[in-house]
C-alpha cells in the first residue's frame, strides 16, 4: 500500500514541477518581449534608489510617492541590492527589473502545490495548479505590466487556509499581507468571522489569541522598526491613512459597476454629494459593507453543519472570493487590478467545490481582458513610455543591463489623471474588441460585455452562497426535529 501512494506522490511532484518550469518559462519570455508598464516600474526604480540611498527607515519621508506598505518595498532593495553585486543595473522594462516580479510569481507557484495537498484526488489538484500556474491574468499582470498583485493576494489565501488548523500562523500571513498592500484588509471580516464562531461555540478564547499574537507580530516588528528611524506617521500616512481618497474618482480604469452599467462618468469626485446627499464613495463602501456582512453571516450559518465546521477551508475560501471580487465591483477608487486575489480565492476555494472553477475561469477572463485594454489603449501604456507613450509594442523589455530610468510619470505611487483615465482614450483595438472614445476612460462603451458579465458573476456567487446557507438551515431543522423523536 505504501509503494503505490510513494509512487503516486512522486508522479504528482513531477508533473507539478514541469507545470511550474512551463509557467517559469511563459513568464520569462513574455517579460523580455514586453516592457510593459513602465510608469509603475519606472517608480519602483526610483523608490529602489530611495531606499538604496537612505535606507528603508527613511525612505517615505524622502520619498512621497511610496504608498505601498513596506514588505515591497523592502523585497525591492533586497533584490536591488543583489542584482548590484553581481554588477547588473536595474532598469525599468527589462528583466532586470521585473527579476523580482518573477520570483514573487515562483513563490507563490511554489507555495500553491503546497497549499493544494490533501484536497481532492492528485489529477484535480494538477488541474487546480496549472490554472493557477498558467493563469493568464496573472501573467499579465506581472509579467507583462509589471505589478506586483499576487504579493499580497498569496498572503491572503495563506491566511484562509492555514486558519482552521493554526490560528497563529494565520495571524502571521494576514500580518505580512497588510505589510504588503492595504487592499489585504479584505480578508479580516472572513477571519474575524470565523474566530468568533469559534469563540461563541468553542468557548476557547485560545484560537483568538493565538491568531492575535501571529497578526501582531510582524506589525509590531515594523512599527517598532519606523517608530526607531522616525518614520512611523509617514509610513503610516502614505501606505494606508491615504489609501482612501487618493484617486478620487468613481472608478479607475475597473469595470465594475460605475461607468458601465449605472453611467456615472469616472472622472466624476466621488466625495461629492451625489444621492441623498450622499457622496459616491459612501454608497459604494455601504454597498461593499452590506455585501460583507451577508457573506459573514454566509459564515456563520455554513458552520452550524457538523461537516463543514470539522473541514472549513471551502466555507473560508469562497467567503474570501466573494468578498475580494465585490471589493473590486462596488466601492469607487478601484483599479483594474484589484480583481486578482479573489481569482487566487476561486480557485482554491474550486479544489473543495468544482463548481467554483467557472467563477474562478469567468474572472481570469474579464479580468484579464480589463488589464490588458489598459495595457493597450491605443498610443499610451504599453511601451518604454509608460502610461504616457510608447504604445503596445513587443521588443521593449529585452536585456538586464542599463541605467535605472528617471521618472516617467506617477501611477499609484503618484498623481493619477482620472480625467482622461490611465491613458487617455485609446483609438486602437483588442482583437475583436473596440475600445477608445470614452469618456474619461481607456474602457468606452465597447467593454460594457465585461462589466455586465462581472455584475452577473457577483450575483451568482452570492447566489450560489444563499443556496448553501439555505441546505444548512434545512439540514439544521431536520436534525433539531428528529432528536425529539429519537429520544
């Protein structure tokens, strides 16, 4: 019986190895193709120099333009620092650069075959793996533009999964994700929510502290890092006090709900008053916190089944996805990217529930179609000129060697235009699928196919989570009125 499962388990490292080296390689090829980005690469390299020149502690107040946490910030000089002993310069649109991105990318290969042991049979798991793996919307998104998304969006699939059985460790994850971007605090209502059915129906207070202690840990390490240099506030000011409010329009560049389907212009302030006297950004965040607090009681009702409470990681995950994509669909501000983690949740969540991969296969398309319509909007975004020039073009990323690129402009550590969108109004197309002429967006009228089937697919998943909570209730009953009789 051993020999077969030892057979059977090496077969499975095998092939998960040569999906890894195949994903590798299509990102390789696809960074040195493409410069991608430049804008946003071009500020990492400038935060990079920052750091380089006066350290991590010093460097928001030197540098304003870093909004990001700082576990890329500081992955950024750790990779500069080695690429600089071997004699190589970093440079915005080539390898050198996006080196880091890639490595990112393996982590997360690597940390994903982990992830997928123990849940279904060996030839889902290399099905669940290779979609996550070979994901073209997060190709695109490192790859290719040269982001950094799935830092934090692992983080947090780490922080779901390891929850059930080591709340300390998931305290850790959810720590380190906040520490890499703002947008992880998402993922505190599934945790929350589950640390206090634990707590009322466990009574063990024990779970709770331990997750606390994990999430304190590497935000306490850092607090004390920058509150030693004299940084704290401004770190504080830049990476999360401003997140809200920095691009104050309806939306940025995502199709969601705003421009496409309810026709608000997204160059519009959503700090105005717009309904009711309302502003934009609170309908929106009341919209989100509405659709939060349903998945939480998803949680709460899901675990009442002995079944799922003993085995939670599915109820977590598609809680997790739920909440991500509704993330990126209600609340103003949002960027074309934020879509990426719950993508990461659907298809983990798919290992536990099949059903889920059509979400998950749903998502990568308008996602990735949503990223790259920015990527190519007409003359603008695509080349060695960054969001202001250079075009869609092949043959920019190519070589490792050069001198860092000055400032090409401000992306999302810097001064968005949401007048004319991330790029202007593009006049080219994407394949079949026209864009340009909008708005006060790359994403005319053309992409309306994406947000209507974005909206649908919210639907169906809280839809989908209704169905489940309605099963438990209806077991739940069942089991209450038989026990009288049974007696």
């Amino acid at each position: 019986m051993r020999l077969p499962a030892l057979l059977q388990g090496r077969r499975f490292l095998i092939y998960a190895f040569l999906i890894v080296a195949a994903a590798c390689g299509i990102r390789f090829l696809l960074a040195d193709r493409y410069a991608g980005f430049v804008t946003d690469q071009s500020l990492f390299v400038q935060w990079m120099e920052t750091i380089r020149r006066y350290g991590l502690g010093e460097a928001y107040p030197r540098n304003g333009s870093i909004n990001y946490p700082p576990l890329f910030p500081l992955l950024l000089d750790l990779y500069g620092e080695a690429l600089n002993r071997l004699g190589i310069a970093v440079q915005a649109g080539s390898l050198s650069f996006k080196g880091v991105l890639l490595a990112i990318d393996l982590a997360a290969m690597l940390a994903a075959v982990k992830l997928t042991a123990g849940a279904g049979g060996a030839r889902w798991r290399l099905i669940v793996l290779a979609l996550f793996a070979l994901n073209p919307a997060f190709i695109a998104d490192s790859a290719v533009w040269g982001q950094v998304d799935l830092l934090h969006s692992m983080l947090m699939v780490l922080a779901v999964v390891a929850m059930p059985r080591r709340p300390w460790l998931s305290g850790l994850w959810a720590g380190f994700a906040l520490l890499a971007k703002f947008q992880a605090v998402t993922v505190l209502p599934v945790v929350g929510t589950y640390l206090l059915v634990r707590l009322v129906r466990g009574r063990s207070f024990r779970e709770a502290a331990g997750w606390l202690i994990g999430f304190a840990a590497p935000l306490g390490v850092a607090a004390a890092y920058f509150a030693r240099a004299g940084s704290l506030s401004a770190m504080f000011r830049q990476a999360y006090a401003d997140a809200v409010g920095q691009y104050a329009s309806a939306t940025v560049n995502a199709a969601n709900v705003w421009f496409h389907l309810l026709g608000v212009d997204p160059s519009a302030s959503d700090s105005e008053p717009y309904w009711a006297g309302l502003t934009l950004r609170t309908i929106g965040l009341l919209l989100f916190g509405a659709v939060t607090a349903f998945v939480c009681l998803y949680i709460w009702i899901a675990l009442k089944d002995p079944e799922k409470e003993r085995a939670p990681e599915a109820v977590l995950l598609k809680a997790a996805a739920a909440i991500g994509f509704a993330f990126f669909m209600l609340p103003t501000e949002i960027h074309e990217r934020y879509g990426i983690p719950a993508i990461a949740f659907a298809l983990f969540a798919a290992l536990y529930d099949r059903r889920w991969i059509a979400a998950a296969g749903t998502l990568t398309v308008t996602m990735l179609v949503n990223v790259l319509a920015v990527l190519r909007s007409g003359r603008r975004g695509f080349g060695r000129g960054g969001r202001n020039g250079g075009g869609f073009r092949p043959g920019g990323g190519r070589g490792w060697s050069g001198g860092s690129v000055p400032d090409a402009g401000m992306s999302e550590g810097g001064t968005r235009h949401p007048d004319r969108g991330f790029a202007g109004r593009g006049d080219g197309g994407l394949g079949g699928f026209p864009f340009g002429g909008g708005p006060g967006t790359t994403l005319s009228s053309g992409y309306v196919w994406v947000a209507a089937v974005n909206a649908l697919l919210l639907i169906w998943l809280l839809w989908a989570l209704w169905r489940e909570m309605s099963a438990v209730r209806a077991t739940v009953r069942e089991s209450v009125q038989d026990a009288p009789a049974a007696h």
